[in-house]
C-alpha cells in the first residue's frame, strides 16, 4: 500500500475516491459443488467477505472499484444463481454473488499474477450444510468499514427553501450495484434514463416559483428503499415522486402507468412489479430486515389515510395531463405494495414512463425531445395538484 501511493502525485484527500481500481478481467469455472471465480484488478484490491441469508448470499466488499470486463465473463453459473456487481457510493462498490444453496468461501485471497503487475483476487465456494452456514451468518463480524460505508450516506437538501416553498422529492429508481431494467434493443440501463429523467424534472419544477424540488440520488449510485423514504421526510418533502421504466415478459405492451400504495395489488401485473421493485435491497446485499408489528395507531392511520388521497389525487392529476399526449397502458392508474412508496406523511406516487422491453418505448425513453414534453407535462400536473390542495386548505 505505501508503494502504491507513493507512485501518485501527492494530493490532498482520499486518493482512492478519485481514483478506483480498475477490475479488468473475470472468469468463472465450476459446477453445482464447487466453483470458482477469480477477478483481475489492477491494484491490490482490500475487501471484506460477508455472508446473508433469505436468500443465501455471500457479498464481497470493495473500495471504488470500475468493473471493466464483458458482463458475459461473469455470468452466473455453477454454484451461483445470480452476480452483481457495481457502484455503492463514492468510495465503495460490493459483489453480490447470490447462490443456489448454503454456501461458504473456502478460500478468499488476492494473488500477484505471473506478469507480477496485476493482482487476482480468488474466490473459491464450496457447498455447506444448512446448520453450518446459519453459523457463519451468526458469527461474522460486520465492524469493519464496510458497515460504515453502507450506514453514511448524506442526506442530500433542496437547494435554499424558504418558509411556504412547495418540497419535491424526485426519486430516480435503482441506481449503482441495481441496474434496473436493460432495454430490449440499446442495453440501456434502467437507472441511467430514470437519472436522466429525474434531473431534467428536477430542474423543470425549480423553474416554478414556490416550488422547490431537489433529487433523492445525484449519480450512479445505490440507495435502499428505506434511504430513498427517509431522505424525503428529512426534508419535509410535501411530494414524493419515483420515476422508473421497467420491462414486462409481454413485450407489447407499452406506455406509462401511475401507481400508488396499497396494501393489496390492483392486479396481477401491479403486484409482480412491486414484487420486483422490492427485491432492490436484497440486489444489492442488504440483509433483510422483518419489518416491525404494526403498532395499532389511530392517529397514524388518520395520516395514512389521508396521504393517500393526496398521492391518488396526484396520480389522477398526472394522467389528466397526459391524456392524449402521452401513451398510456389500460387502466394506468394501478395500485401494489411498493416500499418505496410508504412514508406515511409524503403523498408518493411511483411513475413507470415507458417499459424498456418494448422497443417502441425505449425510442422514446431515449428522445430528449420526448423526455422534455414529458417533463413538462408532469410539472403541469404538480402545480394543478398543489392549486387544488391549496384550495382546499391544505
Ligand atoms: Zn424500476
């Protein structure tokens, strides 16, 4: 490490921020009992390894790390149903290697290849019984900084609001280590258009005096679900607007869709996308976390209550302004148990623009022109919706 850094250019700060390790290379070998995968980084990588259950996980933990190779190189296979890999915030990115059964890495090392200049970093996993990786989930140990890396996080402010200003959480879906969805035709990333979406709504609203809205994720990287609610409440946000663009098994069926909480699903498709929207956090490694008994309060469920019939007048308000300018799918106005959706004191609403399996809507997601009607349209919808509420004092 001290003849890494002394090779660089004495700059103040945290060299490693601005300057990832570059993941080159990747293969993997094995079958149902044994695999391996070895990873090439251009430095010596440091990292953690930990274990998580429901579904068994083992997670790997990096500083920023850019991941170079053809994602083909690293597809899942032998004793690994699924890998992720990718950014989680500015100094950290994970891989999340999701198996088909309980088991444990017998050997997690970092090698000097033969040129001597490259550095393999080897993961060797082996199947286990239940009891014995129960036992390993039991005993790790989570106080590195790692733990840190994944509990900071700040929380990012609207820019200046004054006393009466309209709050605007926009909320770009996934992000980092959760791709999203990939389009049928360009590749495209689910996470990049959302982002892409979010910053243009976010800087059509601050157009508006009085309203002042600010984005739940700056870049390319990766917030839980639960981050995404409390960063919206933190700052008092009076709306909460996730954006997403999602793709279906049917693939012609195109256009946009509005959704709101509920506890049951308004349909089968509602209910598979919230399922799939929810599964973000275990993407990315998380353990999942049983959520606590509800606790009977009345004046709660008053609040509850009522914000859902902001975040429905919102929907209804945006697809007014659709009508006839936008695609919309039948019945666009669904309702599921999104996650993302449950402050109990922030009207939300979850915006699916377009779905990326269908090549006609990824045209469309893709065209700035595109994106700046719609922008527009949903800021029309924003102000009808606050005049309304105004209106009835709220
Ligand atoms: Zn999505």
């Amino acid at each position: 490490m001290l003849l890494a850094v002394s090779l660089l250019p004495a700059v103040a700060g945290s060299v490693e921020a601005k300057d990832p390790l570059l993941a080159y290379g990747a293969r993997i070998v094995g079958d149902d009992a044994r695999s391996r995968i070895v990873i090439d980084f251009d430095r010596e990588p440091r990292f953690s390894v930990h274990y998580i259950a429901n579904p068994e996980r083992i997670v790997i933990d990096l500083p920023a790390t850019a991941f170079g190779f053809p994602a083909k190189d690293l597809a899942a296979r032998g004793l690994f149903k699924d890998i992720r890999y990718g950014k989680m915030d500015e100094e950290s990115a994970r891989i999340v290697l999701t198996t088909a059964g309980p088991v444990k890495l017998a050997l997690a090392k970092v090698q000097a290849d033969e040129s001597g200049k490259g550095h393999r970093l080897v993961l060797d996993a082996e199947m286990i019984d239940k009891q014995a990786f129960a036992e390993l989930v039991k005993t790790q140990s989570w106080s590195d900084q790692s733990e840190a890396a994944q509990t900071t996080s700040a929380i990012p402010a609207p820019e200046k609001t004054a006393p009466g200003d309209f709050v605007i959480a926009v909320d770009a879906g996934h992000g980092g280590i959760d791709t999203g969805a990939i389009g049928v035709d360009t590749k495209t990333e689910e996470k990049q258009v959302t982002l892409a979406f979010a910053k243009a709504l976010t800087e059509r609203l601050n157009k508006e005096p009085g309203i002042k809205a600010f984005l739940t994720r700056e870049d390319d990287e990766f917030l839980s679900l639960s981050q995404r609610v409390l960063i919206a409440r933190q700052n008092h946000a009076g709306l909460f607007i996730s954006l997403h663009a999602d793709t279906l098994k049917q693939k012609d069926i195109r256009g946009a869709t509005v959704y709101t909480i509920s506890d049951k699903a308004s349909d089968k498709l509602a209910a598979d996308l919230a399922e799939r929207e929810n599964l973000s956090d275990q993407i990315a490694g998380k353990e999942t976390v049983a959520e606590p008994p509800e606790v009977a309060d009345i004046l709660l469920d008053l609040t509850r209550r009522e914000t859902q019939a902001f975040s429905i007048s919102l929907a209804e308000s945006v697809l007014n302004s659709f009508k006839d300018q936008v695609g919309t799918i039948n019945n666009p106005h669904r309702h599921a148990g999104f996650r993302v959706l449950q402050a109990p004191d922030v009207p939300s609403i979850l915006l699916e623009l377009g779905f990326l399996s269908n090549a006609e809507d990824e045209k469309l997601l893709l065209d700035e022109t595109w994106r700046g009607k719609i922008v527009g349209l949903l800021t029309e919808a924003v102000k009808r919706y606050r005049a309304a509420v105004i209106a009835n004092g709220g």
